[in-house]
C-alpha cells in the first residue's frame, strides 16, 4: 500500500495552483500559447536577495496580466496570497553551490531558488508543455484534472474495500471484547487496518486538493467514507495501551511507521507500548472506551470517568446501575443508558459475529 507524501507547505502550494484559481486560468493561457514561465510565489526580503534587474509593477493579478508578462525572459514575482503581480522580467539569482537533479537553465533556477528561500516556485515548460511545483526539496507535476480524477477515483475504491473490511474486523473486536476473548492480534489488527484506512484518506485529500474546484464529488466520498473511522482508532488506542502510554503516542508512534512496517502485526502492538517480542495471542482486556463511545450521547469526559472507576470493560458490563450512579457524571438516567447501551452492543456484536 502505497501513499503519495505531500507536506503541509506543498499542499499550500497546489492548492494556489488548483483549478478554479485564477493563478490555475494564468498557467492555463501561458501553456495554450506554448510560452514557458518561471513564477515565484512570494515577495518578502528572503525573494528579493535573490532578485536581479526586472522591473517592479505590484499590479493586480489577472490571468491575462500574466500570460502577457510570460512573454519575456525573466521570473515573474507574485504576493503571497497570489492577488498582486509584484515583479516581472526578474533575473533569479539562487546560490550555485546548492545541489539539484534538474538539467533545464530554468528548473534548475526553480529548484535552487525553492530550496534556498522555501517559497513555492512554478515552472512551465515550453518545450513539453509541462507545470511543475517546486516547494523546498519537493517537486510535483501538475497533471491533467481527468487524469487526477481518475486516480483518486481508483483510490476511493480501494478505500472502500478497506473501510468494509475494516468494518468487519471492529464488530469481530466487539464481540470478543463482550466474550473477554480479545488478543493482542485481534487489537493490533484494527489498529492497523484503521490505520491503512487513514493514509489512503490522506492520498485521497491531497487529490482533492489538487483538483481545486473539481474535486467536490471526491471530497463528499472521502467523507462519507471516513465517518467515524478517526474516532474508532484513537478509541481502540485508548483501550489498548500500556499503561503510561497515551493515546497520543500509539498514534504518533503509527505515524512513523512506513507501510512495510505497518503490515508488521508485532510493530503495531510495540506502538501500543508492549515490550518487543510480546506473543500476539496472548490475552488482553479493553478498558472499555470504545463500546462507551458507541452509546449515544454520552460524553467522552463522564466515559473517562466510568473507565478510571471500573478499569476493564468486563467491570464496566458486570457493575449494576447503584455502582455506576456513584461515578462522577453518572446519574440514574445516565447508569440505565450505559447498562442498556452494553446490553445493546454485547447483542448485537454477538448476533453479527455468529450469523
């Protein structure tokens, strides 16, 4: 399972650039009219030291303005937010000691530049009719929205298959949590699978970035799709870290795994806090978190209080409705929902598991 890395800054970037943008609609006339350009986005002192000759305009930003402007040979200079023209015919002077892999005189200036005063800078090739943005060491084409659409379209089916399969596997996790069954294989695997869910979400968010305005479609799929997937993971990590590990770090500890190491059963139960070399079918016990996060309108804060008073789920489910009115929070009309709500979930967790 692979996943395209895009940083925060290079998601800034795209999304200037995206279609529906007017800086999108200037790329577009400069490439119908197979000129190239050189756009710097960025006008503070860090892209004026390096700067030579041009001339200073600060003139609104049309599309027109600049693919009129790409008709000379130098960089063009744009305000941050994209909304001010601040130079034109500029010649980009980067330091020559910083290393790059490009071989043409104006991608080579685009990436030194991006990489010396981390700005985004846009290139269009004349010769292959191509837009590529440079942001620190990072590069990305600028494709074809059809040909976008229909990669993130490809990944919004395999998200779904994951997000049905990860389905299954949490309702199998709620029946053995009922039945005090659950391994630390069982946990893991949720664990892990919502966190594959997560990442081809995130591939998928970065499409729609990209698409800009023709990404509408996509983003209310990816929505649906990941309702309550965010939730269940940070839920199944409460319930399942050593003590002194917070949830916060099992996730944190996820996040540095790469996708080889995710597929690793015995890396996500290290990243719960057990100790290396820990047997996956041994038995573990929920504090119970999760169920009582599926029992409407309970907050989170009193579901703190009624773990830290019982411990385990099994305690939880076997505390009669005197013992859980004593938890702070918790009233007569709270218990009788907490007790029905278990009772609830231990059925229908078990019917779907067995039929």
């Amino acid at each position: 399972m692979a996943t395209t890395v895009r940083s925060d800054e290079m998601l800034a970037a795209l999304r200037r650039a995206a279609p529906g943008t007017p800086l999108r609609a200037g790329i577009e006339r400069i490439m119908s009219a197979r000129m190239g350009a050189l756009i710097v986005v960025g006008s503070g002192p860090e892209v004026l030291s390096v700067c030579s000759g041009g001339f200073l305009l600060d003139a609104e930003f049309t599309p027109p303005r600049l693919s009129e402007l790409a008709k000379m040979d130098g960089a063009i200079i744009l305000s941050d937010d994209c909304t001010r023209i601040v130079r034109a015919n500029v010649h980009l002077v980067p330091d020559p000691g910083i290393p790059t892999s490009e071989t043409g005189t104006r991608h080579r200036t685009a990436e030194r530049v991006a990489r010396q005063i981390h700005v985004p800078v846009i290139t269009i090739s004349e010769d292959r009719s191509e837009v590529a943005v440079h942001v620190d060491d990072q590069k990305r084409m600028l494709e074809p929205t059809p040909r976008v659409l229909a990669r993130a379209d490809q990944a919004l089916q395999i998200l779904a298959r994951y997000r049905t399969r990860l389905d299954d596997i949490s309702t199998g996790l709620s029946a053995l949590e009922v039945e005090d069954l659950v391994t630390v294989r069982d946990a893991a695997t949720v664990l892990q699978r919502a966190e594959m869910v997560c990442r081809i979400a995130e591939e998928i968010a970065g499409y729609v970035v990209e698409l800009g305005t023709d990404g509408r479609l996509v983003l209310l799929q990816l929505e649906e799709l990941m309702v309550g997937v965010v939730d269940d993971r940070r839920q199944v990590a409460k319930d399942y870290a050593v003590d002194g590990t917070t949830a916060a770090d099992v996730l944190a500890r996820l996040a540095t795994l790469d996708d080889d190491g995710l597929l690793t059963l015995d890396r996500i139960a290290t990243a719960l806090g057990l100790p290396p070399g820990t047997e996956l079918d041994a038995s573990v016990q929920p504090r119970g978190f999760r169920l009582l996060h599926k029992i409407p309108r309970l907050p989170d804060q009193v579901s703190d209080h009624v773990v830290a008073r019982f411990s385990t789920l099994q305690r939880i489910m076997r505390a009669n409705l005197a013992d859980l009115t004593e938890v702070e929070g918790v009233g007569d009309v709270r218990a009788r929902a907490i007790k029905e709500g278990l009772s609830r979930l231990a059925e229908t967790s078990i019917l779907d598991r067995y039929t």
